[in-house]
C-alpha cells in the first residue's frame, strides 16, 4: 500500500507538536515508547484463541486477584508487562503506576530516568476479551514534581489539569490510538502493513447536544435519588421533561463506549451506587476518569463526577474511585444539574 504524501504518522505529528513546542523530546519519545507498547498489545490480543492468553490468569482456586480484587485476566498480566518493560528502559520517567500494581513503581537503577510520570490501565474491559469484544490500553501522563527521579504514590497524586498528556489504544475492529497533548483530540489508525499509526481524525469534536447515553441500567436500583429522576427523564423521551427520544448503548468496556461518544457523541456514566459508594464508585480516578476525562475536555465536551469538575478533583490515593459523567456538554450539564437540585434541596 503506497504512503500518500499528506499521510501523517504519529511520529510527524509528534515532531511537528515537539517544533511548535508544545511538548519536548522527552514526552514525545515517552508517547511513541506507549504507542510501541500498545502495538504489541494489539497483536496479542488479535491473536485471541489461536495465541494462548484467553480466560484468567491462574488457575482454579489459584486465580490472580489484582489489587483491585478482580480476577486477572491472562491478557491483563502480558499487557502490564508489555508496559512495564517498554518504560522500564525508556529513560523518561521517575515511576509509573497500574491499575494492576499494589502501589507505584520507581524505575530500576540500571535504566535511565526522567521527569515524568506515566499512570495506565494496560487492558481495560478485558472481562470482554474471552467475548471477542473491544477492549483497550488507557494511559495519563504527568510530571514529577521539581527536583524528583524516584517518585512514591504520593508524587502521583496530581489533579487531571495537571496531565500533560493523556490517551487511549482501542483494540476493536481496527486498532487506534486516540491522543492529546493539550492542543486537541487526535486519531490515529494503526497500518499494519507498515506497523505505524496514521493520522485519521485531526481535531475529534463531540457534539454539543445528544440522544445517546450510556448506563449500565441493571444498577438502576441501588443509584442515588438524582441519578434515577436524570434516567427516568432519559426514558420517558418526547412525552418527558426532556422533550426527545433517547437511544441507549453500553459496551462495559469504556474504551469502546468513550471512543463512539468521541466519535458521534453521547454522554457515559457510571454512576455512584449503594454497591459501590462505599469505594467512592467504579471507575479509577487517575487511569481511567481522569485521562478520559481530559481527551473529552479537548473535544469540546465535559466531564464530572455529577457535583464537579472531573480534572479538578484533587486525588487522595492511586486508585481512587470516583463517579463518572462525561460526553456532550450540554448533556453533562443537564445531568449535572440534577445531582444539584437534589443536593439544593437536601
Ligand atoms: P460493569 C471494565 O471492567 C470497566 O472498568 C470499564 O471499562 C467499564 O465501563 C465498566 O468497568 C463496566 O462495568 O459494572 O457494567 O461491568
């Protein structure tokens, strides 16, 4: 297949950030470890049967639980160590930190390190894999603070303005790195034949106004208050407060679910509910929420924990849970203002 000329890949659209100087050689090169990193995920999870790594890690009694208390996934396991063994030597961090690692880690004396930090869920929705379903890397980058080359959990804990850069890997029917720098939301479709990602949507916009949500409704019963008047409106469509029809999609796997509202719209969330209030929500705040969060935000949509801002919400631990509502902007609003007229009239 010949390259057309205006062809971008993601290393021209790196260099050509890197020469507007929005971001420097190190971050450009941190990226480019990352997208290398999720290109050998995408092979072993295109495998599927045929490669060994479906069902769980462990086995019987024996299966590994992460720090999260979910069963692992074998794929979970290889695509943490793909991640952990690209950054390892990649000479650009002073940690980095998994949705499946107890705590951060520092990076080894023997390799090189740098001034930033790198946070990811190396497969997330992997229940999905042994389903055929997409699933995908989430990844958050920040900086370590002045003057730190080893950092602890506590450097990690960085409101979501903070990120410098933050993206996604969708491992779907075709495989895609959705990326921002904090100059907009970017596509890129992995070429297989040539082994790069290329450019295929500069600049994702979310539309403003929506009639897609997604919920996983079978928790309808244990939201809060605000939560079930916001659905109910939802789906009481035209002859409702909210004067339209609503259509309903929910994948369980956020990549997917957060890569179609990118990409037509919607609003995603993932409610407080009383099975999970207690840890805060479902949805980790530093590798899951918040770098969504900010690939939205540069798509001109928004993101909240349904009473704020979802980048301001300062962290109190690496795997923080938090609620989610993020997608079209006036859809996030009107939720958004449910949960304060509930808590204005409390
Ligand atoms: P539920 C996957 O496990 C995940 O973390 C997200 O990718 C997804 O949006 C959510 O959980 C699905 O949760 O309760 O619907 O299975």
């Amino acid at each position: 297949m010949t390259i057309s000329p205006q062809s971008i890949s993601l290393t021209r659209y790196l260099i050509e950030e890197q020469r507007a100087g929005r971001i420097n050689a190190d971050l450009r090169l941190l990226i480019e470890v990352v997208a290398r990193a999720c290109k050998t995920i995408s092979i072993a999870v295109g495998k599927g049967a045929l490669g060994g790594v479906l069902g769980d890690a462990g086995t019987g009694d024996d299966v590994s639980i992460n720090v999260q208390g979910e069963a692992q996934k074998k794929l979970d396991v290889l695509s943490n160590e793909i991640l952990l063994e690209a950054n390892a030597w990649g000479g650009h961090l002073a940690g980095l930190a998994s949705e499946e690692m107890d705590t951060s880690q520092p990076i080894p004396d023997v390799y090189p390190r740098g001034n930033y930090l790198l946070l990811f869920d190396p497969l997330d929705g992997s229940s999905n894999i042994d389903v055929n379903i997409s699933v995908g890397t989430i990844f958050s980058v920040l900086r370590a603070p002045d003057g730190v080359t080893q950092a602890t959990d506590d450097d990690f804990l960085q409101p979501g303005t903070s990120q410098v850069a933050a993206g996604y890997c969708t491992y779907g029917p075709s495989t895609m790195l959705v990326l921002t720098v904090g100059n907009g939301t970017h596509a890129f479709t992995l070429d297989r034949e040539i082994g790069s990602f290329v450019l295929t949507t500069r600049g994702m916009r979310i539309p403003e106004e929506t009639k897609e949500f997604a919920v996983n409704m079978s928790n309808q019963r244990f939201w809060e208050a605000p939560m079930q008047r916001y659905v109910g409106d939802l789906l009481a469509g035209k002859e409702g407060p909210r004067g339209k029809d609503f259509n309903m999609r929910w994948v369980a796997s956020m990549v997917a679910d957060v890569h179609r509202i990118l990409t037509r719209g919607g609003i995603f969330s993932y409610p407080l509910d009383s099975k999970c209030a207690a840890k805060g929500g479902k949805l980790r705040l530093m590798y899951e929420a918040n770098p969504m969060s900010l690939l939205v935000e540069q798509a001109g949509g928004a993101a909240s924990t349904g009473r704020m801002r979802m980048l301001e919400v300062q962290p109190t631990g690496l795997h923080q849970r938090v609620p989610v509502f993020l997608g079209s902007k006036r859809e996030v609003e009107a939720a958004v203002r449910y949960h304060a007229e509930h808590d204005a009239a409390a």
